[in-house]
C-alpha cells in the first residue's frame, strides 16, 4: 500500500480516529470544503500556483544543516536539521497558510479566520490574507497573547483583527472553541483554516498534504549532503501535529527510517502540568474528530500545560494517533527544563534561535545522541524563536553556562 495515497479513508479516518462530528449548520460549509479541496488538489493550475508561492514568496526550498557544534558536544550520533526557522514568517505554518488562503480565494471567499496558540499560524494566515487581499480574524488564549506578544503585533501589522479569549484556560483549547463559534455565522463567506492536522476532515490531510513539502525537500537535501543515504531517526515536536506530519511524510514509507514524535512533558506527569497527549491520553472526541484526548475525571478535556504555547493542547492529531497505534511513530516527551536547556544550547552553539516548540525536538537529538553512535538524526526546526526570547529572558534569564 502507498500509505500517503491511500490514508486516510474517503470519509477522514486514519483507522480508528478521525471523521467529522460536526453540527448540522456546519455539514454543508465542511462538505464545500471537502469538494473544493478534491478538485484542486488534481488541478494543474492550482498546483503550479501554489509552487510559484512557495519559491518566490516563501523561500523555499529551506536548506537542511549539519549541527556540527551541537553533534560535536553531545557525542555519537550527528544531529542535523531541516530549518523551516527560515521558512517566510519564520515557521512551518505559511506551508498550508499560503495553500489555504488560495483554496479560499478559489472557493470565492472574503475572509479567513483561525485560531492560535504561539502565534505562528495567526502571522501565517495574517500574511496569506494580506498577499491575497482578504480579511483576517485570529482568535487568541490571553495567556499566550502575553506570552507571544511580538507575534500579536505582527498580526496587527498586516491587518488581522486578534480576538482575545479570556474564559477557560484562556489558551489554545480556547482559542479553537471561539473561533469555532464565530465561524458559524460567518461561513457563507469565510474560511476556517484550521492551524495543525486536526479538525474535521478534511483538514487532517489537507494540512498534512500542503506540509509534505517539508519531508520532500528534506528527503531528497540529506541523501545529497551524505552521498545517497537516508537518516537513521527522524524527529519533530507534537502538539498538533503539523510540523511532524510535514517532515513524516518525506519518510514515512521508509521502514528503515525510525520516526520519532516528541510531546512536551510541562513541569511533570501529572493530569494539568502536561501536554503530552499521545502518552498520557484516552480515546475521545474533540473539535469534531475523535482521536487520543487528555481528559479529567468529568470527561472533560484536561487543563495542559507546556512552556511552549504551540504545543498546549489537550488533543493531538487523528493521524498521530493512528500511528501511536500502528507502531509505525514512536512517541516519547521533553520536559520544560530539557526544552530550555535545548534552546540556550542551539542559540549558544549554533548561532540559531530557536522556538520553544522546536526545542523539544532538539532536547530529544541531545539526549539521544550519545546513545548512537554513528548514527543520524535529523529534526525538523520548525520555527525560529524571535517570538519567544522576550518571554524565555525575562523569566529565565540568558542561559549563562548553557
């Protein structure tokens, strides 16, 4: 079986997890998108399009690049990585932003809207809606707007109207509950362009889809920095999902290749201090698909927690689970603290900022690292952490002795 082609099923399950449980007024509204996205994913004007965007707006391709220093300190395996940090923007999300915003356009839209959590996608789907003229509403968890407030100015800057969401955790969860309800009266002439490869179907793989780009491009840069060869661990941090789903994709049909998706763990295991949904979770519905959900004793999704606002959410992706379950990805986690000491490593090492997010990813090659020798690992940086240093210094310093 071609795994990318024939998963998911025509109706959005990854085996078990999946699907779209959706309020009646919302059906017609997914079932447009559904339809638009299948005849435009086969259109060769579309496509060529979105290529044209991608190499004379985005940048891309983004290179890869051997950690050197890093692989030099941490012995064993050499670390590399693919640096969506470089990427238009400075993360991943402008991959399925740009794709996004031009399936709204082709479906006769005015408006796109999201939610956020670092505020990433937020500056990503500001910046597709300011190249293809529409409007733009992000809905936002207080917490993270003063957690991420560089990022909050930058949505206003390209003219995104940014909703503060203040009841519950104030957070992600929050953020995609809102923007949920605002969307249903606004769905005859908007978009919702779902953030991560959750959500009904078909954004599981829509997104996943228009982030493939990631795991192409670095499939084919790594066997040319090393004369044909493939790497022996790939890995990428897991909130969502997106990044990981991007960079799994180059190699997912490659046995030889050991996939890697790594949680953030918070401040400990305990049901709150966490976000580590693949680890810790149970099978469960939210935001219209059922998939791994951390759950409290209620049956209510769990409070999270995470020093990396991108990550902070109770659910993860249905295809995560799905290959939670196959076997197929396994899936370990990254505390705060590793997270932290991964960052100041790679500024300090590297010259490379990077975002929280993706310093989970980097915690992971660090403590892996010594454990295979000669081998090789390749992370997918999924974002660079401008939009975190005022936050990460203010309250934990400059990593002096990092």
């Amino acid at each position: 079986m071609a795994y990318l082609r024939d998963t998911p099923t025509s109706d959005g399950y990854f085996g078990d997890y999946g699907g779209a449980m959706l309020p009646p007024p919302l059906e017609p509204h997914f079932r447009e998108i559904r339809q638009a996205w299948e005849q435009l994913s086969k259109s060769a004007g579309f496509l060529q399009e979105l290529r044209y965007i991608r190499k004379h707006f985005q940048g891309r391709p983004t290179p890869v690049s051997h950690l050197k220093n890093l692989s030099e300190r941490c012995g064993g395996a050499q670390i590399y990585a693919k640096r969506e940090d470089l990427n238009h923007t400075g993360a991943h999300k402008l991959n399925h932003c740009m794709a996004e915003a031009l399936l709204a356009r082709h479906m006769g839209k005015t408006k796109v809207m999201a939610e956020t959590g670092a505020g990433q996608h937020g500056v990503a789907l500001a910046t597709a809606a300011a190249y293809f003229g529409l409007e733009c509403e992000i809905h936002m968890g207080e917490i993270d707007i003063v957690k991420e407030a560089p990022n909050v100015t930058r949505m206003k800057l390209l003219g995104a109207e940014v909703v503060p969401v203040g009841f519950g955790g104030r957070s992600l969860k929050e953020a995609v509950d809102s923007c949920f309800q605002s969307y249903i009266s606004q769905a005859d002439r908007a978009l919702f362009c779902i953030g991560s490869v959750v959500g009904p179907h078909p954004f599981p793989r829509m997104v996943r889809d228009f982030q493939s780009v990631v795991g192409i491009e670095a499939r084919e840069q790594f066997a040319e920095m090393t004369s044909g060869q493939l790497p022996d661990m790939v890995a990428a941090c897991v909130g969502g999902g997106s990044n990981a789903m991007g960079i799994f994709a180059g190699f997912i049909e490659d046995e030889e290749v050991a996939l890697y998706g790594v949680e953030p763990l918070g401040t400990s295991s305990s049901l709150g201090d966490h976000a580590a949904t693949i680890s810790f979770g149970v099978d469960g519905d939210i935001h219209g698909f059922r998939t791994l959900v951390l759950l409290t004793d209620e049956g209510e999704p769990a409070p999270v927690h995470t020093v990396a606002s991108g990550l902070d959410y109770p659910g993860v992706g249905p295809e995560h689970a799905h290959l939670h379950k196959t076997g197929r990805v396994t899936y370990t986690t990254a505390d705060d603290a590793e997270a932290l000491a991964a960052f100041y490593a790679l500024s300090r090492h590297e010259g490379i900022i990077p975002a929280l997010e993706s310093a989970h990813a980097i915690a992971f090659a660090m403590r892996e690292a010594p454990k295979n020798p000669g081998k090789s690992i390749l992370i997918n940086l999924s974002g660079r952490g401008d939009k975190d240093i005022d936050y990460v210094t203010e309250t934990y310093g400059f990593g002096d002795g990092a």
